[in-house]
C-alpha cells in the first residue's frame, strides 16, 4: 500500500474523530441528566450523530480498496471503530500508534456489541434460539378481522407488531390487538407492539397519468425458453369481472363478440407496436374467457381484433371483428439519475417526466409537487434533501416564490424510480412545524395503554421530546419507549 494513498486517509478520520470528541465535550455538563446506565449510549450517540453529519462514501470506498473497515458496522461503538481504523493505518505507514490527540479512552464496563445487545433485548425482548434479529411486521388493516393471518404471522417467526396509526383508527387497532393476544396464548410465543404515529406528512403529489397501454408477456428462463405463455383475461366491457386467477392483462372487450369465443378459437391482431401477434382462447370462465400468448405484446384502447374460430364452432368459417374498449391509464413515475434535475413544485396541479428531444436533449427537467408545500418555507439553498426513505439524495440549488431546484446526488447507476406519495426528509433544514399532529394526540390515549414501543416522526429539539414524555406522564398507561 501506497502512503500517498493512506496519509490522506488518516487525515480525515483524525479530523472525524477531533469533531466527535468535541462534540462530546460541548455536551459534556449535560451528561449528568442521563442516567447512569445510559450515559456511555448517550455519548456513543452523540458520536453516530457527529460522523453522520458528513457523506463519507468516498471515505468508505476507499477504505475498501485498501483492505480496511468501511465503518458499515460502526454505529454500537463509532469511536472505537475509528480508533481501530486509524491503528492500523498507522501501522501501515510506519507512525506512532497513538497521539496527543488521541488520549488513550478509559475501558467501558460493556463493550459495544455487548451493550448494544442488552439494550435491544430490553427494548424488543429476547431473541429466538433459532436467530438474533427480530422480525417486525407491520399490520395490514385485514389483521383487525382475520385472526389466521396474525396468528401464522406470531408462528412464523414475527417478534414485533407495528401499527402505523396513520391508518385505520382505535376499533381497528384494538382487533389487530386483541388478535395478537390470542395468537399469543395458542402459540406459547411472545410478541411486542409498536405503534407508529403519523406525524405531518410530507410527501411527493401526484403525477400526470401515463398512456392506456397494457404490456403482457411470457415467462422466459435465463436462455429465453419459455416457461409459461402470458395468461390474458378477456371480460365484457359493459360488464367487467375481477379474473378469478393470477392474470398477466385484463382486457375489455365487447360482450356479443366475447361470447362467440370458446377454446380452441384464436385471436389475431397487430399490437400497438405494428407486431402481427395472436392469443389462444382457452377456457370460458361465465361471461369471461381465458387466453394465452407465447410473444409480448403491447395493447391500447381501439386495437382492432380479429377471431378465428375452431373447426368444432358454429361460427367456423365467419370473421369477427372487434375493438379493446377504453383501458385505464397508469399512474407515471419520475427516472431521476445522479447529476439530474429535479424541480419541486408549490402547485397542486399533477407532476411530469423529463422532456427531451430527438437527440436526447433535455427540454424540461422532472417536475412534482409537494403535498404539504408550508414545509418548503423553511429550506434553505445547499441544504439536503432525501426522497422515498432515503433511496434518492437531493442538493437544493435555487428557491423561487413557486418552486426549488433539486440537484439528484444519489440515485441508482441507471436511476432511481420516484413516485407520488412519497416521503419527503429534510434533515438539515430547520422545520418548524409541530411533530404531533391533532390526529396524534388523540391517538395517544389508545397507544399509552397499548403499546411497547412507539414511533415519533419528525422531532427536531428536545421540547419535542419533553412534550411527548409530558403528554404520555398525564396519560399513564404503559409508558411505551420512544424511538
């Protein structure tokens, strides 16, 4: 290994570490508030948060190529880890392994992992013989009623119940509970509840609708040989069905036409991209009928079809034609990639895709709306801004009256899918807006009584906390942790 390519090295993890230990100092006459037991988390915390503060990807990926520790495993003892880190580089460079600024750290009583691990058997419980990660479900609104579907959740291996109670409401929370209980005493099995607030809810508006194609196409192994055909559900249009199965497209078309097919009798016709394709009728299912196709295939409102009928019809020898009748249009989603633009709107009115010409040339950058637009008050130019939980990575570059530009720094090497109605995080951005909501606070009488741990979006300075703590205080019940 090169020194010109540790030195660098050293430099920025000597300049991570000197924040987090000042960090620590600047907090250190506040440190007596927290309990003993908690104290030596307090300050690994306060490490986590000084070292989270920077992007040190390339940090990581350097530390990679040289054989070293990434710090992906950092956060149950950050200083430690970047202690190790920087002997061994010391090593390798031939230095001294320690520095006045870095004075020898006094032997905590639990080492990292070990703390960490009585601190999650406190919060969660212990673990299951057969692993050491707890499972966490959340409860889809059908747990309220189907007593099984919880049940074989708590025997499979679910260690944690979550409740969003941005949905549903007290009645239903209260059947997803109860059924818990139950399962519970069937199973011999234990299983904690947390219930997760709502919060205000900053997310992505709504998108223009995309165009009324439906796209089928066989199941192909990795050599292209077919699996299985596409199974195509063909219902009237005046009359349409739900399939009755798994189908890959649900067609409308004229009920007269649909009820002269039967199996055995195919459909020809030249999909939306001018392909000459066909499909095979092959069941009838009441008013409906099933089809298969062996090729993609591509279809939109008013593809004219044409039937030709099996040797054992009656219609045998005649044409009939017909049209696909109107198909609903799907809901479009925004590609954004590193480098691009995006373009948060203060408008209602439905977000776009990018525009390009003929040459690929960018026309006009992605544009969508925010729900809940008073939060873009706030925001400052260079701040950060994360996307659909963190999967996409924004710079704010410009803020206008109507709108902010968004710089795309972290997306996928072929880019990042967004959609409406998702969330929005600002993390450096100083939000004043309340974290409990009016719909949270009354569900806080349910989730005093009920929860184990509770979930609290949003929270900014430690009045949040001391207001949520206040509130519970007033509530009694059982006092639920916060996370």
């Amino acid at each position: 290994m090169d020194d010109l390519q540790l030195k660098p090295l050293i430099a920025k993890l000597t300049d991570l570490r000197t924040e987090m230990i000042c960090e620590e100092a600047s907090l250190e006459n506040r440190m007596d508030e927290i309990c003993d037991l908690h104290r030596q988390s307090a300050r690994n915390l306060v490490h986590y948060i000084a070292l989270r503060r920077h992007d040190i990807r390339d940090l990581q990926e350097k530390l990679t190529e040289n054989g070293l520790s990434s710090l992906g495993r950092a956060e149950a003892d950050v200083l430690g880890a970047i202690d190790a880190v920087l002997r061994v580089l010391r090593r390798l460079t031939g230095e001294a392994e320690a520095s006045a600024a870095e004075p020898e750290q006094e032997q905590p009583e639990l080492q990292g992992w070990q703390l960490l691990g009585r601190n999650t058997d406190a919060l969660l419980g212990p673990p299951p013989q057969d692993r050491t990660v707890r499972i966490m479900v959340t409860m889809p609104s059908d747990a309220a009623r189907d007593f099984g579907l919880v049940r074989d959740l708590v025997v499979n291996g679910m260690d944690c119940m979550r409740i969003n109670c941005a949905h549903d409401g007290p009645s239903e929370w209260a059947g997803m509970l109860s059924n818990l209980e139950r399962a519970k005493l069937e199973t011999g099995r234990e299983c904690r509840v947390h219930m997760d607030l709502g919060g205000p809810k900053l997310r992505t508006g709504s998108l223009e609708d995309g165009p009324a194609v439906i796209k089928y196409r066989p199941r192909r192994d990795v050599y292209g040989k077919m699996i299985s055909p596409a199974r195509i559900f063909l219902t009237p249009a005046r009359d349409p069905h739900a399939p009755s199965a798994l189908a890959d497209a649900c067609v409308p078309v004229p009920g007269p036409w649909l009820a002269k097919l039967a199996p055995g009798d195919r459909i020809h016709f030249t999909d939306s991209r001018g392909a000459s394709r066909s499909m095979r009728v092959t069941d009838v299912d009441g008013k409906n009928r099933w089809a298969e196709s062996e090729y993609t295939s591509y279809l939109i409102p008013g593809l004219a079809l044409q039937a030709e009928f099996a040797k054992s019809s009656k219609h045998f020898g005649k044409k009939s034609d017909a049209r696909i009748a109107d198909l609903p249009r799907k809901p479009q989603a925004l590609v954004l990639r590193r480098g691009g633009t995006l373009i948060l709107a203060r408008s209602s009115e439905p977000g776009r895709p990018a525009k390009y010409d003929a040459q690929g040339r960018l026309l006009s950058p992605a544009v969508i709306g925010v729900a809940q637009p008073e939060f873009l008050d706030h925001v400052l130019v260079g701040e950060k801004i994360k996307l659909d939980d963190g999967k996409i990575g924004g710079l704010i570059r410009s803020i206008a009256p109507d709108e902010i530009v968004v710089e795309i720094v972290q997306a996928r090497a072929k880019g990042s899918v967004l959609r409406a109605e998702k969330g929005i995080n600002l993390p450096e951005s100083e939000l004043r807006v309340a974290p409990l909501t009016e719909d949270d606070i009354r569900a806080l009488e349910f989730v005093a009584r009920q929860a184990d741990l509770l979930g609290y979006s949003f929270v900014r300075t430690e009045s949040d906390i001391h207001d949520l703590q206040a509130r519970l205080g007033k509530l009694g019940g059982k006092h639920p942790a916060e996370d």
